[in-house]
C-alpha cells in the first residue's frame, strides 16, 4: 500500500512537473509572439566602408557554405536570415543618405552611378528574398496551370495538393500582422508618452520603429515560407525552389524617401484612431 501510494505520488510529480514545463514554454512562446516595441534597439547603421565590405563578404561566405548543404538557408536558417536583414538594412540606410558603400562588386554590387546598384541575383543568390517570392506569388498562383508545371517537374500529386492546402489554410497576411502588431501599438504609445512630455520625437526613434517592426515582418514571412516547404518532401522543396530561380533576376537597390516616411509614421500614429485601425490591419479587416 505505502509503495503503490509511494509511486502514485512520484507520478503526480512528473505529471505536475510536466505540466508545469509546458506552461511555461508557453508563456515564452506568447511573450515572443507578442515583442512590442523596444526604445532601446538601434536600428543597425554602417560604420564605414570596409566594415560594411567585410561584413558583406563574410556573410557570403557563410551563405555559400551553407548553400552547398540545402538550397533553403535563406528560408529555414533564422540566423542566417536575421544576419542577412540586418546586413540589408544597412546597406538600404546608407544608400538613402547617400553614404558611398565602397566595392561590393566582389558580393554583387555593380554601381549604376545614380546612386543605385544593380544585382544579378543568379549569380548572386544571397541577395535574394525567396521568402517574399514565396508570399506574394503563391497566394495568387493559378493552381490549374501551375499544378501541371510542378507535376511535369516531378512533383507528386499529393505534395501538390499539400502545397496548395498550405496556402490555403495560412494566410501570411495575419501571420505579418500578429508579429507587428505589438510594435507598431507600442511605439504608438511611446510617441503619445514623448508628445505629452513635450519632448520632439527623434529621426533615430522613428528608424529604429521601423527597423523593429520590419525585422518582424521579415520573421513572420520566413516562418510563412518555411512552413510551406516544411509541408511536402524534399525532393518536392526543390522543385518548388527552382520554378522560382529560372530566367535571369535582377534586381535593382536604390534609395528610398525616408525622411517622407518619417514624417508619414508619426502622423499616422498620432491619429486618435491609430490603435483601432492598426488592429483592424492586422486582422485583415476592412478600416
């Protein structure tokens, strides 16, 4: 009797303990789905020149390794990804304000001297954000057509079918949404707190905003498109991948109106409404 209790209790243990793990990691999982925004991340600038040169050709190097073992690093390698972004962003910052990035032809940059820099993303794949692709064209894609194209490939039937349920069943849309959200409504609320203290808000505030937000959406399209691969075999993964890299892409980096935007955030995050129509966004709901 005192051994049977003896066990039952040791069980209740190990159930309670359980239990108790998967409450919390659930906990954690909520509190990085819902990162609001931080006033304390910078947005990441360049330094100079050379840094932003071995930068680039280091992560090259790394995409190039990793390349060589699967020809989704870009979509199911996070850090990859993530290094990748904040290279990017760099890279954007410095063309807006006309900052000279120096030779990158060696990573793929050929300056096209008026400020802007052209990329054969062919032969410079790293460059390139299949995860965006992804999104926007499978969402819209013509499955009557594009269903024989992929069989024709070697496409099973089946992964096809699995391919378009995907799609189907997750919109990337609120996917976006759900990871930006919790930014854009806290930076909202940290902008009424600086207008109440009469306290201007800064250029930098404003581009770390977007940096954080950005950066989250840029994570919640990667998932969105690991997650489609991750949906059918390996073999069909690959397929998928190469429909998208045929023909020759190029791609043009050139600056854009940040000191407009600026100016644009702040006045839409000061409408009285701003929370209410941002949830609305988020949701995929009519304003």
């Amino acid at each position: 009797m005192n051994l049977s209790s003896h066990h039952r209790g040791r069980h209740r243990r190990r159930v309670a303990a359980s239990l108790m793990l998967i409450f919390n990691l659930a906990l954690l999982a909520n509190a990085a789905q819902a990162a609001e925004f931080d006033e304390r991340v910078k947005a990441p600038l360049m330094k100079d020149a050379g840094s932003l040169r071995t930068q680039a050709q280091s992560y090259s190097a790394r995409f190039a390794a990793l390349q060589g073992a699967s020809a989704d690093q870009l979509i199911t390698n996070r850090a990859l990804a993530s290094e990748r972004f904040d290279l990017s962003w760099q890279i954007q910052q410095a063309i807006d304000v006309r900052r000279p990035l120096g030779d990158l032809s060696a990573v793929g940059f050929v300056d096209r001297g008026d400020g802007s820099y052209d990329i054969d993303l062919r032969e410079f794949p790293q460059w390139d954000r299949v995860d965006q692709t992804l999104t926007a064209l499978m969402p819209q894609m013509n499955w009557d057509v594009y269903s024989r194209d992929l069989m024709n490939r070697g496409m099973s039937k089946a992964d096809v079918e699995k391919l378009k349920q995907y799609v189907a069943s997750h919109d990337v849309r609120i996917a976006v949404g759900e990871k930006t959200l919790p930014i854009s409504l806290g930076f909202g609320r940290t902008v009424r707190k600086f207008d109440k203290l009469k306290r201007p808000v800064a250029d930098a505030l404003v581009l770390s905003y977007v940096y954080q937000r950005e950066r989250s959406g840029a994570e919640a399209t990667r998932e969105w498109a690991a997650g489609l691969l991750g949906s059918v075999d390996a073999a069909s993964a690959r397929i998928l991948l190469s429909t998208l890299s045929e023909g020759h892409p190029s791609y043009i980096w050139a600056p854009s109106d940040q000191s407009a935007g600026i100016a644009d955030i702040l006045a839409t995050v000061r409408q009285p409404d701003f929370e209410s129509l941002a949830t609305a966004s988020a949701k995929g709901e009519a304003p």
